[in-house]
C-alpha cells in the first residue's frame, strides 16, 4: 500500500506526490491531518481553516470517485504526528509514503521525525516539489548561495526554467471501484476540533474554481495587470492568493497557462503578461529563501542587525491600526476591508505594513501575525518576505529612507475614493475631493465620528528614518 499526505497541496492535478504514488498497479490511500492546537499556535485565521477543510471534503469526494481513500487523522501538534502516521501505516500495511515538501522549519522538522519513525518499520518516504516552479536550492548563485536580492534571482529563475522546462501532470485515472464518503460536517470529532466548518461563499473551493478564476483573469485582466493591479476598487488581479496558498492550484499550472494564453513566455518588461509573472517569481524568491534561511520561520530579521531597531509594541496604537481606526481613510479601509473578508489587495498589504512600521514605529512582528490570524491566504514565505521588506528589514527591502506617505497612496490609487467609501462608511457621503484629507470637512459639518490622524506622518517618517540610521552608528 502506498500512501499519499496531503497538506497545502490539496488538488488532483499536478500534484508530484499523489502522481508518484499513482505509478503501478499497488493500492494507494491518502491523508489529510487536522492539527488544530498546532494551527492556533501558528495564528492561522479561522477563515483559512475553514476554506482549507472545505477544500479537504471536496477533495474526499475526488478520491473516492477515482477508488482512493482519504483518512483523516487528528493530532493536536506536530509533535504527535510521526507516532500517529506510524500507527495508520502499520493498521493499513503502508509500504511507502509520499508527500510534497514543506518549507516552514517546523514542518520539515515534523517531516524528518516522520521520516525517522516510519523507517523503524521499514516504510520509505518520498518528499517531492509540489509548492514551487523550481524546487528549492535549484536556484543559487554561481558560489552556490541563495540569492539576497529578486532581480538577480529571477534572471536565474528564468535561465533555470529555460534549461530544464516543465510538465503539467493530470489528476490521475480511478483505481477501482467508486467509494463512499462521509463529509466533514457529519464528523463529531472535527466539528468539537474546530468548530463552524461552513466555508465563506465568497471563497468557493476546487480545483474548477481555481482554473475558471484562473482563466477569466487570462482571459480579461492579465494584458493590462501592470496599468490596473494597484487600484484596489479595480478588478484588475487574479484573485488566486487563496487557491496557491492552500494548494488548490499550482504554480506551474499558472506560468504553463499564462504561457498558453499569451503564445510564449513573456521574460521583460516590455511583453505583456510579465509583470503578473513576475509576481510568481517573487513568490517562488520567498519560499526559497524560507528553505534556505530557516531564522526566517523564527521570528527573525533577515537582516541580523536590525533586530537592534527600538521597535514599538504599544497596545493601544496597534489596535487603532488592527481596527481600522487610524485615521488615514486609505489605511482604515483596506484593515476593515480584512477583517470582514480575509482578504486584502496587494497594494493595500505593502500601505498598512509601511504605516504600522515606518509611521507607528511598531514592530513588523506584531503585523505578519495578526495578518496570519486575519487572512484566507495566509502564507509564511509571502506573509514574512512581506512585512520584512515593508518593514526594511529583509531581503531585497525597500531602503530605510522610501516611507509609503498613506495620503499620497491613496490619492494616487484609489483617487476618486471608491474603495475607501465602501468600508469606511463614516465616509460614504464625503465628495471626492475631501475623501483622503476628510478632517476639515468633517469639522465644518459638525462630525466628529471619524477619528483624527494619530500621528503626523512627516513626523513619524522623520523618526523611522533616524531608527536605522541610528544602526549606522
């Protein structure tokens, strides 16, 4: 018996481990570990829990309808998975384990205590790429090193890709007989573990979902992705962040459609379609640089001397911001904007990162986790490459002295205020003209049920900038 582990990997097609595992004619089961304890503690949103077990019940039932079994097991921490999967292996004479990498350390360091159980009974395990392009430490510098800097990353990125191609592999073909499936909900033991398990509808799951996302986004934005991707009341970007993250789709089922669609593979500025590929490179540069530099997945600067930045951890200012209650229209809607749906625009991500960091002068920290408790598509390696080049700290950051000016940026990107009107609705009657400076108009109108600025941003930027300067010394 061969045995397939999913975890955020959880689709049919091109999926390394399940399609190694499909090879010959051995009986194959799979499995998916609930780990709830371990979830909390890594602060994933409830919205990814239940997005993510939707996705799992969906795919229950793709198994089954091509004769494949899925287990479920639960296990409360890391901890206690190498001694759980050991005894499944043994209950269902599993031979051999397949699975594709985890990236984060406590995940490979999970994966190596299952590895070492599971060879005590003679079980091997077949760890594969299932989350990258290019696998992890394919991509290195000509002394062998992890790149620091994107630019030079992605020229390798693309050379790499250029020598060794890819193939996009189908869901596999049924192995027997249709079996049945008991959903999720039905299950006492994981409704007590997790309570509500009623996906959000504006987060539909399966792989049809992602691929029509995919599709209507090749299809009518990602020509004009470059002009349109940083207006937040525009539909301008793909919208996929959740389906990648949990797995539900594959980077390489991106780059291999983009490439459809557009005839070749756009590798410079000038060919449309690049700037959207670009964006899957950054992410690849994230995941490899978790893989290679584990301190990154313990709370640590990937510039070491920037762990000696005076950072603030003011309650009171870090729950204006969490709240949406900062005073900067622009800010306090893309904070509402997450916290009701699980999601926010990419340009907003880098505003609200750059204001908490440079104008509240509070610790990056403190943001990537309350990200990680807010967001559907809460991933370590983008969430952490993040909130550390906002925050200046990491690789490839933006320099110490570029501060987002959150008025600016929402003149800019949201100009005539459309976005801001719609989550902040103390706002929604204020012409244009006012939307991102409000507090005069308000004034004259007698309303005072919008807050004030808490800081003064040429203040506060003044103050972020002596921060690192102060490293120089």
């Amino acid at each position: 018996m061969k045995l397939v582990w999913f975890r955020n990997d959880l689709r049919l097609a091109d999926n390394p481990a399940l399609r190694h595992a499909c090879a010959g004619d051995e009986p194959v089961a799979a499995l998916f570990i609930i780990s709830p304890t371990q979830w909390r503690q890594h602060k994933m949103a409830p919205i990814r829990q239940r997005f993510m077990l939707a996705q799992v019940d969906e795919l229950g039932r793709e198994l089954a309808a091509l004769g494949i079994p899925l287990h479920l097991l639960r296990v409360e921490t890391f901890a206690e998975a190498p001694a759980a999967l050991a005894d499944l292996c043994r209950e269902q004479g599993v031979t051999q384990l397949y699975a594709n990498q985890a990236i984060e350390i406590d995940e490979q360091r999970r994966d190596h205590a299952v590895s070492a159980a599971l060879a005590e009974q003679a079980v091997s395990c077949h760890w594969l790429n299932g989350c990258c392009v290019l696998p992890p430490g394919r991509v290195l510098t000509g002394s062998g090193e992890m790149f620091k800097v994107f630019t030079p990353f992605s020229r390798a990125w693309f050379k790499a890709l250029d020598e060794e191609g890819f193939v996009i592999h189908r869901a596999p073909a049924p192995r027997g007989e249709s079996l049945p499936w008991q959903p999720l909900a039905e299950r006492a033991w994981v409704d007590e573990a997790l309570g509500e398990l009623t996906a959000d509808p504006r987060w539909p799951v399966g792989e049809a979902e992602a691929l029509r996302r995919l599709n209507i986004f090749l299809e009518q934005a990602v020509l004009d992705y470059g002009e349109t991707r940083d207006f937040p009341a525009i539909a301008g970007t793909s919208v996929l962040s959740p389906y990648l993250a949990a797995g539900i789709i594959s980077p390489r089922q991106c780059v291999a459609a983009l490439q459809q669609r557009l005839g070749y593979r756009p590798q410079s500025k000038a060919q449309p379609g690049f700037v959207w590929l670009n964006e899957l490179i950054w992410r690849e540069f994230y995941r490899h640089l978790l893989v290679l530099i584990p301190t990154l997945s313990m709370n640590r600067p990937f510039k070491p001397e920037t762990a000696a930045l005076p950072w603030s951890w003011d309650p009171d200012a870090f729950a204006a911001w969490c709240e949406g209650r900062t005073g900067y229209p622009i800010v306090d809607a893309a904070m509402r904007c997450l916290n009701t749906t699980g999601w926010m625009h990419n340009r907003l991500r880098m505003i609200v990162a750059s204001f908490l960091t440079k104008d509240l002068h509070i610790h990056w920290r403190l943001g990537e986790d309350y990200f990680m408790s807010r967001l559907i598509d809460g991933d370590l390696a983008a969430n952490n490459g993040g909130w550390q080049w906002a925050a200046g700290t990491g690789a490839d950051a933006a320099p110490y002295f570029r501060v987002f000016n959150p008025t600016t940026q929402g003149q800019r990107f949201d100009p005539q205020g459309e976005f801001i009107r719609t989550w902040v609705t103390e706002l929604a009657d204020i012409p244009a003209a006012y939307v991102h400076q409000p507090h005069d108009w308000l004034r004259l109108k007698g309303r005072q049920d919008y807050p004030a600025p808490m800081v003064d941003h040429a203040v506060a930027r003044v103050r972020a900038i002596e921060m690192f300067r102060s490293l120089e010394k």
